[in-house]
C-alpha cells in the first residue's frame, strides 16, 4: 500500500495505568458514541503482527449518511519519525472516519489496513497526507486513495491523561487515482480548493472525479 506519510522505528517501553490499551479504547469508543449514537455494526480485523482493528459503523441518520470510525489504532501513540527511540506515552494518537452517503460496509477492510499502517509501516498518520490503497475502496468504488483532512469538525478531540496527546479523529476524503496524482504535484490544499470551488460531494460513493485542467 503507497502512502505519503513519515516513518518511525518499532515503539518500545512501558505505558501509564491510565493509558492501557482497553482504557483508551473504551474511551474512544465512548466519544464515537456520545457523537453518533449507538454503533449499527462492527467489525474486526487482525493483520499478522499486529493488535486488533475494528470498525465501527453508525447510521444512516436523517441525511442517509453513514459514518466508519477505526478503533484500535490510536491504543498506542504515533512516533516522531526524527526521533531515534519511540516514546509509549508521548506521540500523536489518532482513528480514522469516513462518510459515506448510503454507506458501503466493503469499506471495513480498508479502514482497518488504514488504521494498521502505523503498527505495519511505521507511519505517522497526519492531517494533509494520504494513504493509497491501490485498489478500489470498496467493490466498484472509483476511488483507491484518501486524503487525511484536519480533526475537530466532526468529532471533538479526547484528551488523555498526561503526558500522552489527545485522541485525534481524522476525516478520510476519497480520492480517484487523478485526484491522488494532481495532489501529490500541488498539495493537499490545492486539492481541497478544487473540491470546494466545484462544490464537490465529498460524501457521494458515485461521485466523479473532480476538473484538475
């Protein structure tokens, strides 16, 4: 799986009471919850070597919309890839969610690959980055990538104990293969620019690929 996003070495060391795995995870959960309701489904997904992911759907609500939220990737914090030893504690945390009108569950899988690129490929999953799945999303999905966008407009960080960062919840953007392209050239707010001057449905699973002349 391609992706745009800085490497970091194996995190190793010893963790708080407060921040084990099951609290911040039931945490999180806790957040997804108190934002969209009661989940309509789950998922899970273990990748060799790596902790369990799961995702959460919830919906669809008034508007048809259905959202996927990852659950597991944030249990441990993201490295600073400058960094020559990982820190347990300290480091950015995130999940993923995604919006799709209508929903498409064959989107699970992909969420969860997503979600362990941390733990596979020793990433740091960060707002204006970009994972390419080299393959469609979902069967029959015209995109094969997503665009990581900034957290906070659809679910509200969740603070930690100290000293470990706040749970950050990054929006997933699909994008086509030329969308991905074009981004890599003129940047991620370059892309975003173009979706919103076309105003572009970010959340339609059918939608084409947005005027890149």
């Amino acid at each position: 799986m391609a992706h745009d996003f800085p490497s970091f070495g194996d995190p190793h060391g010893g963790s708080s009471p407060e921040l084990t795995r099951a609290a911040v995870l039931a945490a999180v959960e806790a957040r997804l919850i108190s934002t969209f309701g009661e989940p309509s489904g789950r998922a899970a997904v273990t990748f060799l070597g790596t902790d369990r992911i799961e995702v959460l759907r919830f919906g669809p609500d008034a508007e048809d919309l259905v959202r996927y939220a990852t659950l597991g990737m944030s249990a441990a914090p993201m490295a600073d890839p400058t960094s020559p030893v990982a820190d347990q504690l300290r480091g950015p945390r995130a999940e993923l969610v995604l919006t799709v009108r209508g929903g498409r569950d064959g989107v699970l899988r992909s969420l969860a690959t997503f979600a362990a690129t941390p733990q596979v490929e020793g990433l740091v999953v960060a707002p204006g980055g970009s994972l390419d799945l080299g393959a469609p999303l979902w069967d029959g999905a015209p995109f094969t990538s997503v665009l990581a966008a900034e957290p906070g407009g659809l679910v509200e960080d969740l603070e930690l104990a100290e000293p470990a960062e706040p749970v950050r919840f990054l929006p997933l953007l699909p994008m086509t293969p030329n969308e991905a392209g074009w981004k890599r050239v003129h940047g991620a707010a370059a892309l975003q620019e173009r979706w919103l001057n076309h105003g572009t449905d970010l959340r339609d699973p059918q939608r084409r690929g947005v005027t890149l002349d």
